[in-house]
C-alpha cells in the first residue's frame, strides 16, 4: 500500500478515537466526560454552538465599533475652546505634526487590525459553516494571528488614559476622554470575546467528513519521540 | 467507531492538539526541543531546561516591578510654567472624571491587577515544584486561570500606549519620565521573556507527577511511557 505523504491526510483525531480533549491541558478523556480530571477545565469535543456565540460577539463588537469612530475619542480644551479628535482625525493631525510613523502605528491598531479582525473572524466562522475547501493549515494561521494582534488595538485606549491624566494644566489645556473612548474598549473587548469563543478544531473537520472511514488498526503517532520530533515549521 | 487495539492502557499517555484535534501520543521531549503537531504546527511540548525556576523567579520580578511602580511618579508634564504629574493610577482613572468608571476599572485591571494576579498564580503552582513538594490545593484551577488570562495582561501593550501618546504632546509639553515608567518599561521584557518559557504540558505532568508521588510515597513507580 502506498503511505500518503500528505500532511491532510486525515489524520486520527481524539474524536474519532472515542475520546475528548482537554482544550486547556491537551489530556484526553473518554468521550461523554464533563470536565477534565487533570485540570477540571469544561470538556467539548466540538463546540457547535461556538460558531453561534462567535457570531454574537462579533455582532455586538461591530455595533460598538462604529461610533467608536463616528465619536471623538480626545477632548481637548484649550483655553476655555474645547475641540474633538475622532480616531482617524487624531491620526490625520499627528501626521501633519510629522509624526508620520506614530500616525500609522495608531491606524494600523485602532483601524486596520480592528477592520481585518471582523473581516477574519467573520471569514473563519463562515468557512466553518459552509464547509468551505479552502486550506486549513492557512485558516488556522489565521486564527492565530487575529488571536495574537486583537488584543494589540486596546492600545489606542491606553493612549487616551495616559493623555487625560497626563495634560491637565489648569485653564490653559486640559484633555478629557471622549465617547469613543469606552465604545471602542468595548468593540476591542467584545471582538477578543467573539475570536476566543471560536472552537479551531471545527477547521479540521471538514477533512474528516468526507474522508473515507480508516480501515484496520490505526497507530497512534508520536510528535515528541526523542530523534523523531518534528521540525519547527517556521525554520 | 473506536477500534478497541487502537487505544492503549493508559489515557495518560496520549496528547491531542488543542488547536486541530489531532491525537499523539506523548513521549519525553527533550529540554529545548520542540513536538510540534504533524497537521497545524501547533506547539504541542517544548519544554526548557530550569524553566519552573525561572518562571518564579520572572513572577517575582513582575509582582516587585509592578508594586513599586505603582507607588512611585510615572510622568511629569511641564509647559508655560505649570506642572502636573500622573501616578499609573491617574492614568487608570482618567476615565472615572468622565463618568467611564468601568472602563477606568478595566484599564486598571488590564494593566496592574491582573499581571499581579497571573504573577502570584504562578508562585502559588510552581514554587512547591521547585522542592518537589506535593501541589498546593487550588494549584491546577490556578494554572488554569494563568493561562486564561494571559490574553488579558496588558502590560506591554499600555507602555507603548505611553510611548505614543508621549510623541502626541511632544511640541506641546516637556514630559519627564519617572522611574516607575522605566519600571514599566522592564516589566514588557520580563512579561513576553515569561510567556515564551512556559511549557503547559510540561507543567501539567508536573503537577501530575508530584501529586502522585506525595499520595503513594511508598513503592509505587510513576507511570512510565513506552
Ligand atoms: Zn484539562
Ligand atoms: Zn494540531
């Protein structure tokens, strides 16, 4: 028989191999278990209502995310005239400062990874529901990287925190947070919310549907066997 | 269905990827090696020589670094002959004046609380490890809760907040830097040099094995793998 090289082959998966994996400690149980005995975290072997919960949160995160740029996000006032800076506005006023970098630090954060974010978990959740063929090991990646740059765009609150807390001098200028401010905590808050609650093995599973049901004996692989482990696939 | 001669004796032995559902079985990894899943590339054991002492010894320095800072001057500003300086809590607080109160809790968490709290977590599981002592109660709900909330320790991302809203007031204000944002600024260092350190298999079979070595003391021998 010929050994099919492809690494989406399906392969054994604790589900099909009648058990349940532990999400938060990587241990598996006999399927039908509640909770992990190692960790005590909650056992699902396939979170279908994720994609449900996933869609909410985005849901909300996109309601909150709108005014978060319709809104000042600063107020500054100086001398008694109070002016207000949306984010793009803010953005725009540090550029023409010459602050081109720091002016493309806070689109890319509070603008670009927002919008990618929606557009990727919407695409994933999506290509989950349909059943989409496209490459799970991208969509995986993916699901990674918005997993590990969301929480990045909270850095736009920051600033506003250190900014009205920092410029109060007295009747000559002082900077107040603006409405946006705690709009678009919130949009980054539930968006975080909404990637987390995405179960990545469902990706997975769209190998496994229409694969043909292994037949025989299937040995269990070892990815860490001392000689055998496998390579990083980044080098 | 599960053939039966598919499964081994013992679950224990087993480890599936939490990102794709794949199943391996877990065998000993050597420090500073990597098992990475076959089908996702998730990282699945890499564990690090001295990592549990390490990582106490890195929380350690989180919780002094994050307390002092707290307490000590974070930034001055200084323009036409006024003054004005922000403490870290000030600048949490900034949205409590605008009838943001939550949001100012969540600041203050997002960037104190919750690196204290991930910190003394992993004191109160790893350091008994270091003795080889029997887990403390609590231990395996707390490393649980290290990782969870290891999304929403945001040190890191708050000190480059600074950072930009600094560059923001720059041609408005002189501001001077005190030692709790150097303070802040080392903590990033310490905060992402920890995270790439932790292996959670690793800790897992940890606590796993020092658990079963303080239930039976006497002869029974840890499981072995193979
Ligand atoms: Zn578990
Ligand atoms: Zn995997």
């Amino acid at each position: 028989m010929v050994e099919p090289r492809d690494v989406f082959e399906p392969v054994l998966t604790a589900r099909k191999a009648g058990l349940v994996a532990c999400t938060h400690c990587a241990r598996v149980w006999p399927l039908g278990q509640r909770r992990c005995g190692r960790c005590g975290g909650r056992l699902i072997s396939r979170d279908r209502r994720s994609l449900s919960r996933v869609w909410a949160w985005w849901t909300v995160g996109l309601i909150c995310y709108i005014p978060a740029n319709l809104f000042p996000m600063l107020e500054t006032t100086f001398l008694g005239k109070t002016s207000g800076d949306t984010i793009v506005s803010g953005a725009v006023l540090l550029a023409m400062h010459g602050a081109v970098p720091v002016a493309l630090v806070i689109l890319l954060a509070s603008v670009c990874v927002p919008v990618a974010k929606f557009i990727a978990v919407a695409y994933l959740a999506a290509s989950v529901q349909r059943g989409l063929p496209a490459d799970p090991l991208r969509r995986t990646q993916l699901y990674e990287l918005v997993e590990f740059i969301g929480r990045w765009s909270m850095i736009d609150v920051f600033v506003v925190a250190v900014l009205s807390a920092l410029v109060q001098l007295s009747i000559v200028v002082s900077i107040h947070p603006g409405p946006a401010a705690l709009t678009f905590a919130l949009a980054v808050f539930f968006t975080m919310i909404s990637a987390r609650s995405f179960d990545s093995r469902l990706i997975w599973d769209s190998l496994e549907a229409d694969a043909p049901r292994a037949s025989g004996t299937k040995k269990i692989p070892a990815p860490a066997a001392p000689g055998g482990v496998l390579k990083d696939p980044q080098t | 269905m599960p053939q039966a001669n598919e499964l081994p004796g013992d679950l224990r032995d087993l480890i599936a990827c939490p990102s794709c559902d794949a199943l391996y079985r877990a065998a000993e990894t050597a420090h500073g090696e990597r098992a990475v899943c076959a089908r996702c590339h998730h990282v699945l054991i890499a564990p690090l020589e001295g990592a549990i002492l390490n990582i106490v010894a890195l929380s350690l320095t989180v919780l002094l670094l994050l307390v002092t800072a707290v307490f000590l001057p974070f930034l001055k500003i200084e323009a036409k002959g006024l003054s004005h300086t922000a403490s870290i809590f000030d600048a949490a607080l900034a949205f409590a004046d605008a009838k943001m109160v939550a949001l100012s809790m969540a600041v203050l968490a997002l960037i104190v609380f919750i690196p204290v709290l991930r910190a003394s977590l992993l004191i109160f599981t790893l350091l008994p490890l270091l003795s080889h002592g029997r887990p403390l109660p609590g231990a395996r709900l707390a490393f649980r809760w290290t990782e969870d909330l290891r999304p929403w320790s945001m040190a890191e991302i708050f000190v480059l907040g600074v950072g930009v809203a600094l560059v923001k007031i720059a041609d408005m204000a002189r501001v001077e830097l005190g030692t709790a944002f150097w303070l802040f600024a080392v903590l990033v260092v310490v905060t992402v040099w920890q995270d790439t350190i932790i292996c959670r298999w690793t800790i897992w079979e940890a606590l796993d094995r020092e658990e079963a070595a303080h239930k039976r003391p006497s002869s029974v021998p840890e499981p072995d793998h193979g």
